[in-house]
C-alpha cells in the first residue's frame, strides 16, 4: 500500500560548503522512475530524512528546470543537519516531497519583481532567480535586496555576475566586516538598500524570506512606501512533524504552513487570529 510519509532514498551527488554553517548538498534519487517524474515549484520544500536520526523541512534551493538533480542549502543547527554535515558524495538519504505552495510565480500576472532575501533566506528564493533568468523576457525590473551578517556568509557569491548579466539589478549589505576582509559595499540592514532601490509599487511582486523579525521590518518598510499587503509574499518558517496538513504541528489558526504556505501573501497573514512577523503591521 502507498505510505506517504515513506521517504525515497536519494544520494549524495555533489558537497558545496557555502559559509562556515551552511552547505548546499546536490541529490538525485536512486529509483529511475522517482527520479524521472520529480518536479517542484520555487518555493517547495522536501522533507529530508537521516535514518535513524530524524527528519526536518529543508526548501529547494536548485533549478526546477534540472529536476533530476536538485539541491538543498542546510544551515547546520540542529539533529538532522548537523549529522548531515558529517555525510559525504555517495551516502543515501531520505527525500519525500516536494511540498508547499512556492512563490506564486505562474499564478500572479507578475511584471516586475523585488526579492528581498536575509541569510539562508536566499535559498527557497534561488529557484525563482532561476526561473525569472530562463523566463526573462517575461518580466520587466528585476531587483534583489539580499544582506548576511558578514561578506564570508553571503549565499552563492559565484553566481551573482551570471544574475547581473542577465538584467537583474542585485543589491548587496552585510551587518558587520570582520576587521582584515576585503568589502567595499554596504554595511547595514537590508532594508537599509531601500534608499537604494528603483522598485516602485506599480505591478510590482514583493518576494520575502529570512528571518521573522527581518521579515517584520521589510513589511513595514515596504507598506511606509505604498507598497499593498496583497503584492507582498513572505515564506513561513514553522516545526513540522509530518509536511502534509496531518499532524498539526505547522497550525496557525485555520493554516497550516506545510500546506497552504509556507509562501502567503502578507494580507492572508492579516486575517489570521495569531501574530506572525511579531505583528508587523496590523
Ligand atoms: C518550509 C521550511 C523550509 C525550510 N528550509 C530550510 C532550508 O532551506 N535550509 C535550512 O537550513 N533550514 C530550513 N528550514 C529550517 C529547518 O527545517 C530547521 O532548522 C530544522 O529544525 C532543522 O532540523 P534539525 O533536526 O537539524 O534541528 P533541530 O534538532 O530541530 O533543532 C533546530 C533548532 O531548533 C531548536 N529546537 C529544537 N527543538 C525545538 C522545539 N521543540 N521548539 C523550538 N525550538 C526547538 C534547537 O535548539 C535548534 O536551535 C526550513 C523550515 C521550514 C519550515
Ligand atoms: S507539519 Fe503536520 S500539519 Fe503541517
């Protein structure tokens, strides 16, 4: 009988360490025919099991164009990421997913887009940066605000030429510059790059992912310049248990983050009873 919550093995195809805590791993499952019909959206999630250790939701940080090798970008904190840190190319996992709504990218009729990303945030928005390069003539400005704590945590350094080179406009900030690295852009919060930023309201979709509080000021910011609860979207963070609307781990009020999210548009927050983003704007 079909159990859902029974993971399909994956392996280790490749090991990227991105900063001191934080690694993007390259998988692909085992079974030829899981591996052929794998699809996901920018914005999805699996659940990634270590067996015999635990299972914890890990958003897909890849191409949705190269399905039959995806990546996840993992902070190491905790059970299932720290044992993951000590995994190595060729060691079998558990992947079942993917799961979530993702960015509303094919559902909006979206012309430009702001992406606002702080941190490991940066992940679940890869996928889209991929997408929106692949798609470009579809949109108009492209602008992404991103900030990490120093120059050595930014995500994907690599790739920020290959993003420039395509008409995306990338503004950088980091909160602090260890004393001996080299850095000659900003220094301060990411919403501190709205002074810089030529996004304007006008069919404008607002993309957001980091941390809540981060989340918090980048709202209130972008609602102080016009910007409307409906154009912004924000990915939740919430502890999960099963990632299919089961268990109620995920709950707040009548959502559930593993499957009405984990993106919502900021106004769908405002109808819910409990505050998330601290309450940012009410
Ligand atoms: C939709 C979604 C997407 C995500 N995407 C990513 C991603 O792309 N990359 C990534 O690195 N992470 C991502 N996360 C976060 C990740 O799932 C968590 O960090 C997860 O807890 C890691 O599992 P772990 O077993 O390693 O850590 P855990 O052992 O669960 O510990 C993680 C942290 O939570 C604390 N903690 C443990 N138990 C509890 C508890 N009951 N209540 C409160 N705090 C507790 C621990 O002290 C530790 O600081 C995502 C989460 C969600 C919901
Ligand atoms: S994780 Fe079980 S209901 Fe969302």
């Amino acid at each position: 009988m079909f159990n859902p919550f029974k993971p399909e093995r994956a392996i280790i195809k490749d090991i990227i360490k991105e900063t001191t805590d934080t690694t993007t791993y390259t998988f692909s499952f085992l079974d030829e025919g899981v591996r052929r019909e794998f699809r996901f959206r920018p914005g999805q999630f699996n659940m990634l099991t270590i067996f015999g250790i635990g299972e914890a939701p890990i958003s897909i940080s890849s191409n949705p164009a190269e399905p039959e090798t995806f990546q996840h970008t993992v902070r190491h904190v905790g059970n299932v990421t720290k044992f993951l840190s000590k995994m190595q190319p060729g060691d079998i996992v558990g992947i079942r997913g993917p799961y979530g709504t993702g960015w509303p990218l094919d559902v909006l009729p979206i012309k430009n887009l702001l992406i606002i990303a702080g941190g490991i945030g940066l992940a679940p928005l890869r996928p889209v940066i991929h997408e929106v390069i692949d798609r470009r003539p579809e949109f108009g400005q492209v602008e992404v605000l991103y900030g990490a704590r120093t120059p050595a945590e930014l995500l994907y350094p690599a790739e920020y030429e290959a993003w420039r080179q395509a008409g995306i406009s990338l503004l950088l900030t980091v909160d602090a510059v260890p004393s001996g690295t080299a850095w000659e852009g900003q220094v301060g919060v990411v919403t501190d790059l709205f002074r810089q930023m030529s996004s304007r309201p006008g069919e404008t979709a607002v993309f957001t992912c980091g941390p809540e509080i981060m989340m918090s000021y980048v709202v209130k910011g972008l609602l102080a310049r016009g910007f409307k609860p409906e154009q912004i979207y924000v990915s939740l963070e919430r502890r999960m248990n099963c990632g299919v609307k089961k268990c109620g781990k995920c709950q707040i009020g009548p959502k559930f983050v593993c499957r009405d999210g984990p993106v919502f548009a900021y106004a769908e927050l405002l109808t819910l009873p409990e505050e998330v983003l601290g309450g940012a704007v009410r």
